[in-house]
C-alpha cells in the first residue's frame, strides 16, 4: 500500500525552503516518530502554516554554545525533515503532532521568515531518499547491551515486538529513545549509516554503562 510519504524519492521532492523548528534534545531520524506537544504562539503559527502547505517541519537542535544570531541561538547545520501525519487540537489552543521522519537536511542559509518562527533554504540528504540495501548490524551486541541497559535502570521491554522489527527500525527506535544529552544524540544524527548509527549507539550506551556501578554483567551471559 503506497502512502503520501511516498513522493519524497528525490531532492526535487524536498521544497528548497522549510520551516525550522529548534529544540534541544530533540532527536528525529528518518522513517522514526517524534510525538510533540506545540503551545508556544510562534510555533501555532508555523503549524497553521505548514498543515495548510507542504506540512514538512526541519527539526534542529541549537548548537551548545551562548552564540545569539539575528535569528535566535545560533543551529547545528544538520538536521532532519519531518512530514506532519498526525495532527490534533486541545481545548486550551495546544496543538499535538506527529512528525515522521523523511530525511536529513544540511543548512545552506537562513532565510526571513514569518510570524517569528524560523525558516531556512536547505539540501537534503539524497541517500536517505534512496530504499535501504540493508546493512550488516551486529544486531546481537545492539540486543545485548540494550538488555544491560534496561536492567541496570530498572526497566523492561516487549520483547516479543523488538523480535519482530527489521534492523533499521529497531535501530531507529532505540537512538530516538535514548536518554542521552544533545551532542550524543546530534552524532547519532549524523552517523552515515544505519550501521555506524547502531556502532555510535552501542558505544554510548557502554560509557553509561561503565559509569554505573550496578550494572549487571550476568546478562551478558
């Protein structure tokens, strides 16, 4: 069954100039879910701007820095779009979103935009664009330290569903509900490929891991 996510197969697909929405600690990735909550009076009105248009969002974080633009903070050059799939209104004027992830986008330059929200003329990653070949993932070691990290935090997992994802999903999923800062979660972002994205992750998982003294080595085996 096709889906309107469908039509975005080249960068001729991605407008050139989208609306930019910052948010530190946001991490959205392509083909990944990211639910919000929008209620301050700038980013309504990029809603009701981009539900009536094209409805895609560039999700980006502020760089970790005190550097003010024109703009506001000033932005890592790398972010990704997002189509808006689920919207709905709440009594008090908030409005709940779903955006699905389409690709990742460089940064060419800001534009002026309107109604106070952010906008910019952007490249988009064409690879992300391409169907997935697939990628040899060390889905094992991913599971594992996975395993490791629920237990060491006191949490579980529907196993049963995790069994039944394909690789790239599963390692979409766990880097967009990791508990990492914003520079673990930009790298992710940046990450070439869905392998080195599961490497990255692994690897900050371990260094929490290893900064937790309770954490189980029992599981391992």
């Amino acid at each position: 069954m096709s889906s309107r996510l469908d039509k975005y197969k080249n960068i001729s697909d991605i407008p050139k100039t989208i609306a930019l929405f910052p948010l530190q600690g946001a991490l959205l990735l392509p083909g990944g879910n990211l639910p919000l909550n929008i209620f301050e009076p700038r980013y309504i009105s990029m809603i009701d701007d981009t539900i009536g248009g094209n409805r895609l969002i560039g999700m980006i974080q502020p760089l970790q820095s005190e550097e003010i633009i024109s703009e506001g903070p000033a932005l890592n050059e790398i972010g990704c779009i997002g189509r808006i799939t689920a919207f709905q209104e709440t009594e008090d004027g908030h409005y709940l979103i779903n955006l699905k992830g389409i690709c990742r986008f460089h940064i060419e330059e800001e534009v002026v935009g309107k109604n106070e929200y952010r906008r910019a003329n952007v490249v988009p990653f064409l690879s992300d664009l391409r169907p997935s070949k697939g990628e040899d993932i060390d889905r094992k070691l991913l599971l594992v330290t996975f395993k490791r990290f629920l237990t060491a935090n006191n949490m579980d997992a529907n196993w049963d569903v995790i069994e039944e994802t394909d690789d790239e999903s599963l390692v979409t999923a766990l880097c967009m509900m990791s508990p990492y800062g914003s520079a673990e979660k930009q790298a992710l972002l940046e990450a070439d490929s869905v392998k080195t994205r599961a490497d990255t992750l692994v690897a900050l998982t371990e260094i929490a891991l290893a900064k937790n003294p309770q954490d189980p080595d029992s599981i391992l085996q």
